[in-house]
C-alpha cells in the first residue's frame, strides 16, 4: 500500500480492507475472511458501529492481528535470544540475528539489560 499511497484504494479504508481481504487465501483463513467480509457489509451499512477516530481498516487490521498472532512468538524469541552465540567470528551475522530476535521479542536493545544479552552471546 506505501507504493500506492496517493491512490484512492489507499486513501479509502473501505477499498483497502476489501483489496487486503482479496489477497488472503488458503483454508486456514478462508473462514476469517468470510467473517470479515460479512463484518465490512455491517459498516458500510451502518458505519456508526466503527469506534470514534478509527475506521475500517484500523479496526480490520486489528481484528486480523487478534486473529492471527503467534502469541508465543515473543517468547521464542527470547529464549533464541539467551541460547545465541556468534558462530566463526561473524560478527554480522551474530548482529543480524540478533537484532530479528530482538524485534521479535519486542525489547529495547539500548536497555542495560539487553545489552548484557547481547554481550553474552560474543566469545
């Protein structure tokens, strides 16, 4: 959507939950999507069931990260985080995956903490 920004698809929350929802397939969300279609038919039926200072594709957006969010994701993360050792002096490579853990894990890596992580991790 950021290439198309000036667009009117962008620019229309109706028009972009509806291209987002046509670019989702497979059995796995076949159902959800059916779900939120029905939901968008609500709204522009009735747009008043859309919370003040939002719109439909703020709330579609949520209701898609509710729907499917990995919620051990973080923790994962943070036990890659611990387990981490740079591997045959790559040092960018170490960063790297550290740096995807850590956004993962959703943690501040200036925090002291953190930074103490990360210094564990390099021989």
């Amino acid at each position: 959507m950021l290439m198309n920004y000036k667009a009117d698809i962008a620019k229309d929350p109706i028009i972009h939950s509806i291209y987002f929802l046509l670019l989702l397939e497979g059995p796995k969300c076949e159902g959800w999507v059916n779900a939120a279609n029905r939901w968008l038919h609500h709204v522009i039926e009735d747009p008043s069931m859309i919370p003040r200072r939002s719109n439909a594709w703020k709330e579609l957006e949520k209701q898609f990260k509710e729907a499917f969010s990995d919620y051990a994701e973080h923790e994962r993360a943070q036990d890659e985080l611990k387990k981490l050792k740079m591997k045959n002096n790559n040092l960018d490579e170490y960063l790297a995956t550290f740096e995807t853990h850590a956004l993962c894990a959703d943690i501040d890596m200036n925090n002291h903490t953190n930074l103490q992580t990360f210094a564990l991790g390099l021989p």
